[in-house]
C-alpha cells in the first residue's frame, strides 16, 4: 500500500525499507538504542513495516507484529529529528491503523510519552490489563 501526501511516500512495501537509516533513527531513541543492526534487521524481517520516504529518503519508519485478526502491536515508530514537528507522526499513525492487513484488530502500543497525541487515535490505558515481561 502506498500514499503520497504532501511529496512524502506513505508505504507499508518491506523492500523500500533501508536497514542503516532505520538502524541510526533506532539508536537515537531511548527504548531501542543498544539494538544490534543484525536485532533490527530481524525484527524489520519478521514485521509488517512502514515508511516514510522523501525523494528515496527514509526519515520515518515504524513496525507492526499482527496475527492480522485480533492484535497488533505498533512498535518502533520514529521519525528524523529534521522532520519533527511537522505532524508527519500522527500521519504515519494514520496510515498505520488504516492499513488494510491490520484496520480492524485491537492496537496495542507502549509508550512512555505521547500519550496524549496517541489518546486522539482511540488509544487508551487498560488499568485491567498488566503487562508481564519475560526478558530472552
């Protein structure tokens, strides 16, 4: 699936995905900054990705784990510092949660900020739900 907006290429297509680019936008985030570039490669493998290209630029990405019936989980969303700001987030979210593999399972996602912007989204805190971690 591919969208223009704006001159930006909204895709979900795995082989435009450019693995160092992803690798240094990773490493600049708190949550995936002691990822390997072979770590990243696997899990860009094993996801259903997308991207945000500007003239064959990648300057946002984000990755989706889905049985494409009941779960996703959205994972590793960033964008390049010099496109912040820009509301190019909240339209890669968009083109996330209306792709067709995935528009109509529940979305779970984990932040420690952002709330608010994913809270217009339909995104809310479950306090039922605990989340139970088994480090590898």
């Amino acid at each position: 699936m591919q969208k223009f907006d704006d001159g930006y290429l909204f895709t979900d297509e795995k082989d435009l995905v450019n693995l160092d680019t992803v690798f240094n936008l990773l490493k600049e985030t708190y949550w995936a900054k002691d990822r390997s570039i072979e770590i990243v490669k696997k899990s860009i493998e094993n996801s259903i990705c997308f991207s945000i290209l500007l003239s064959g630029r990648q300057i946002g990405f984000a990755r989706a784990i889905s049985d494409e019936s009941t779960y996703t989980a959205i994972l590793d969303l960033v964008i390049d510092k010099d496109f912040r700001a820009m509301g190019l987030g909240k339209k890669l979210l968009e083109f996330i949660i209306n792709n067709p593999k995935i528009k109509n399972t529940k979305k779970i996602l984990w932040t420690k900020d952002s709330e608010k912007l994913y809270e217009k989204y339909g995104f809310s805190e479950d306090i039922n739900m605990k989340v139970l971690f088994q480090k590898p």
